[in-house]
C-alpha cells in the first residue's frame, strides 16, 4: 500500500498585495505568469518521478491568488497534477480564489479541472474594513462571487475571516460572522489578526497610524465566534477552524498531524522522509531552474526523533481533540508520558491542559495562551 501525501502549489501573483500579507507574492507581473507556470509544470512532472510510491489524498493551490492566472494556464497545471501524480479517487483538491477573481466563467473552468473545494479569503464584511486591507474586492462583489461559485456545483466553500483588525468593533465582527454564517459555507477560518515585519500594516502601526485590537477584545472576539458556531453547526476542530459534519480540511490536517507534503513553486515548503526543506525564493533563478529540483532545493534539515516528537504534540495539540497516546506510540515506539510525563503534569496542574484515559488536549484556557503550552513541548 502507498504511502500517502499532499501536494501545496504556489501561485505568487495577486491583483494586488494585501496590506497584511508577508507570503512570496506580487502585483504587476502577469507578464511573468506564462513563464511561472511553464517552470512549475516542469517542477510538477520531475518530482512525481521521485516520489512513485505516493498516493495524493490531497492537492491545495495557494498563493497569492492561484485565480489571478488564466483559465489555460491553471489547466495546464492541472493537466500536470493529474497526469504525473497518483491521485486519490476522493482526494481534496483545493484552490484559494478570493472574491473578485471568481466570475462564472472561472468557477465553472475550476469545476471542470477538477477542483472540489474553494476557499475564499472574505476577511470582513464591512466595505471600510475591506478597504483598510488592502483588500481588492467589496463585499457584495463577494456575494456574487458565492453565488457563482454556488451554481458552478461547489458544494465544499471554505471563507476566511479576520478579527482584531484595527478599527474593528465587536458588533461589526457579530455582523461578519452572522452574515457568513447565513451563506452556509462548509467551513469557516477565524484568524487574529498578525502584524507581520514588512508588510505595509507593520510599518503603519510602527508609525502610530493603527493599533492592533486589545488582548480583552481580541479573546471576546474569538470566544464568541467559537460558542456562535457551535450552536448554528459548526465543530470547531482546530484553534482557528470549524467546519461542519464531514468537512474538516484534509490538507489541513496533513498540517496538524505531521504527516509528509510537497510543496512544489516559489518558495513552497516541504515536510518528507524526515527531511524539511523549500524552494528558491528567487523568480527568475525558480524560472530558469525548469523545474530541475536540484537547483530548488534550499535549507535542507534532516528532523531528529526529537524534533520530530515535539513538533508531533505541538502541532496536533492545536487539533480540540489533542494527540492520542495510541498514535504517539505507534510513530514514536515510546510512550508520550516517558517523553514529556513532566511537561504534561505541570500544564495540567495549571489547568492548560486536560487528560483522559485516550489523550491530551488543550483547555479553554489554555487555547487562550497556546503557545505558551507548544513551547514547553520544544526540549
């Protein structure tokens, strides 16, 4: 039986760059995106020959904007995907298409390809905030973006939304969630807002411009949003996601549970066979590579047991339902109480994480103050 992957595929073009992002991404280059797309399908062809024994449970388009490309170009890829790699019949096949790049034309194309889940970065629901972010689309361009996306036969949506943006009240962050909410989308991501070096939005709050939320009114924020989606049917199963019944993000998860991915594009980064590494972040040395991954690859780290044990809890501790002490020792070969006995009794005795005869998992509190817990598992 093979083993199982996901592939990440970076798109990094935008219409334009949001005033928040600090991922491998820019406006203005459409005249580079042929190219791009030409190296990446190379890229895409010569890493499935070293990886024959996989089997993709997962395929996920990010960026950027993987939907600023033309409709030929993202079936190129595709086409590449789908002809070179060993595809799941029920593997989640992802792309990230925000409001204002999704007509009819496109939504109905991406179903056409293969695509069957879309997650569209929504952020707010008030046209000021939008704009205050950088923001390229209106919110009701974002309805009919939906809409289109609704009728094209997509029956898996996923919307990102921002909270503790600057100038951001509880009552427009209630009318976010609410109205996203009453679309029905099959998951929601709630994120915090993060001022990131280098972004615009960094250098803005470094002149005294704009001021992050309070911590009162960022955790008012989130704790509301948890406790509303659970009664309207949303399982919150990570820190900062909720999905309904059957729709929890594979992708993600390979994430969360520390399983191996591929990244593949400018920058992307990778997790396998206990090796962690990424690609250029150089465009024109990416495009003039053609795919050959021996001039890609950079920062190659081999992952000690050791290091592989604690990103395994960090991570699968932002999951609600923890990490099990079964899966641990079936990784590991080592009981996670011989390992991190001390780490667990002092988190628990201050009420930052709960045991139980299967796991252990965060509490409310300590989801409040998680990384301070992730830490204590980094030795």
């Amino acid at each position: 039986m093979k083993n199982t992957i996901g592939l990440y595929i970076h798109i990094p073009f935008c219409k334009q760059k949001c005033l928040y992002c600090d991922f491998p991404s820019w406006a203005g280059k459409e005249n580079m995106m042929q190219g791009y797309v030409d190296a990446l399908t190379q890229e895409i062809r010569k890493r499935a020959t070293e990886y024959t024994d996989k089997k993709v449970v997962s395929v996920f388009f990010g960026g950027g904007t993987p939907t600023t490309l033309s409709i030929p170009m993202l079936e190129q890829l595709m086409q590449a995907v789908f002809e070179n790699w060993d595809i799941a019949d029920d593997a989640e096949i992802t792309t990230e298409a925000n409001p204002g790049t999704l007509v009819r034309e496109m939504a109905d194309a991406l179903k056409k390809m293969g695509f069957n889940r879309l997650s569209m970065g929504v952020q707010a629901w008030q046209n000021r905030l939008l704009k205050s972010l950088g923001r390229i689309h209106s919110i009701e361009v974002f309805q009919e973006n939906y809409q289109a996306v609704r009728e094209a036969g997509f029956e898996n949506v996923n919307t990102d939304l921002m909270f503790a943006l600057p100038d951001q009240t509880m009552a427009d962050w209630q009318e976010t969630v609410k109205n996203i909410v009453a679309m029905n989308p099959e998951h929601i991501s709630a994120y915090s807002l993060i001022l990131e070096e280098g972004t615009p939005f960094y250098d803005k709050y470094e002149k005294g411009e704009i001021s992050p939320a309070e911590e009162e009114l960022d955790r008012e924020m989130y704790h509301w949003a948890v406790e509303y989606l659970a009664e309207m049917g949303y399982e919150q199963y990570e820190i900062s996601n909720f999905a309904k019944k059957g729709r929890q993000s594979r992708h993600n998860r390979i994430y969360w549970q520390a399983e191996e991915y591929l990244g593949m594009g400018l920058g992307s980064h990778s997790y396998m066979n206990g090796e962690r590494f990424h690609n250029i972040y150089d465009m024109q040395a990416y495009m003039e590579a053609d795919g050959e991954v021996s001039l890609l690859k950079e920062d190659m780290e081999i992952i000690t047991e050791e290091d592989a044990m604690g990103e395994y809890m960090f991570l699968g501790l932002r999951l609600l339902e923890g990490v099990t002490f079964e899966r641990f020792r079936e990784r590991f070969g080592h009981e996670m109480k011989n390992i991190y006995g001390e780490q667990i009794d002092s988190l628990k005795k201050d009420g930052l994480l709960q045991e139980d005869e299967i796991g252990i998992r965060l509490t409310k509190r300590g989801v409040d103050i998680s990384n301070f817990v992730f830490e204590k598992f980094l030795i």
